[in-house]
C-alpha cells in the first residue's frame, strides 16, 4: 500500500447528478506515506468551472453558496479544469511514482461527476476506474454504522482539530478535511481482529 498515493477529492455541484447538472468546483488534497505514518501534504488543488448543463437546484447551490453569475463570469470551460486535475495528478505521481487513488467521503457522488466529466470530453481518467470511500473505511476500521460516518462525527472518534465552518464546502477545505480523516483511519490499528474459522478436516485427518 505504500506505492499508493491517494488524491482525496471533493466536489461541489449545482445538483444530485452529472449531465443534468454542473460540477461547480473541484478540490483535492494528496495523502501519502511519509516514513511510517500517513499524512496530508501541503499543496491543494482548487479550482471553479463554468457551466456546461441546464440544471440549479436552489437547495444544491445554496449549499456552496456559488452563484451561476459568478461560475459564468469566472468560471473556466470544464474540459480546460479536467485537463488541470489531470495535470495535478501527474505531476504529483512524478515526483515518487506509484498509484493515483480517488477517495471521496461518500465517493459515489464526488466520483460520479468526475468520472462523467473525463468521459464527457473523452479524457483519459487519470484515477481509472475505481475509488475508495472514507465512510466504509471508517465503518470498518472503527466498527460503526453508517449513520456515524458524517464528518461532524468522525472528527469526534477520531481527535480531529474541529471543522472550520467559515470554509466548509468549499471544495478544497473539504477535500483537506477529508485528508486529515483518511490519514487517521490509515494510520489507526483495526478495532479488532477477525478470528479465522478453525480448519475443517477430512475423517481420518487431512484438510479439506
């Protein structure tokens, strides 16, 4: 797992699905292993896109507070922001090599819009095909239920500095935030160990 370099990504968007609406902002934070222990680096990627679908949802965009005014004014053309994930993403695996990992806090939604937007403008996913979810991670690495994997919660379980709230869901502070939780649950020993069913034997000895 050491040759892993997981890109902990959050997105904020202008409603539940990619296609009938906007990926509004982009934000990553890399975690890698440095000696023993796992750790968010310093640098963030961040970054605002310009619409490209007819959907806002008020309740959506109210979450982020990012006017479509704005994301039409300021925003960049979308297949310009993937190419810059892209190039963060690459230039990060050059400096020591192994895996890029996507790892969203309920990846399913983050992964969703991301993976859609690579296919949209037919860009290679630098990310591949696969990603891991901080909230089963912390299911089983802390044997909680689901309804105990909000951010509010694990910042609790798991000693965190508490959240800014003058900065959340602003995508890079969230995706940083998600960091310190997956470098926390990487870096914690399993609740407990599984104990292996006994082997089963073949009358007169010998394993099945």
């Amino acid at each position: 797992m050491s040759r892993d370099v997981f890109f902990c990504v959050d997105i904020e968007a202008s409603g539940p699905v990619p296609a009938l609406y906007n990926m509004v902002s982009i934000g990553a934070v890399v975690v890698s292993k440095q000696e023993l222990r796992w750790v968010p680096e310093e640098e963030r990627f961040y970054i605002e896109l310009q619409p490209m679908a007819p959907g806002f949802d008020p309740g959506a965009m109210k979450v982020h507070g990012i006017t479509r005014e704005h994301l039409e004014a300021h925003g960049v053309p979308s297949d310009e922001a993937m190419r810059k994930l892209s190039a963060f993403v690459e230039a990060r695996l050059r400096k020591t090599g192994g895996r890029a990992v996507f790892v969203g806090h309920n990846a399913v939604f983050d992964w969703s819009y991301i993976s859609w937007y690579y296919e949209r403008y037919g860009l290679p996913n630098p990310f591949g095909y696969k990603a891991l979810d901080s909230k089963s991670l912390a299911m089983g690495r802390l044997g909680i239920g689901w309804s105990e994997t909000n951010k509010e919660r694990l910042e609790e379980l798991l000693y965190l500095p508490p959240q800014d709230k003058s900065q959340t869901h602003r995508a890079d502070y969230d995706a940083y935030y998600q960091a310190l939780i997956l470098s926390a649950l990487l870096n914690r020993k399993i609740v407990a160990s599984l104990t292996p069913p006994p082997l089963r034997t073949r009358p007169g000895g010998g394993r099945l």
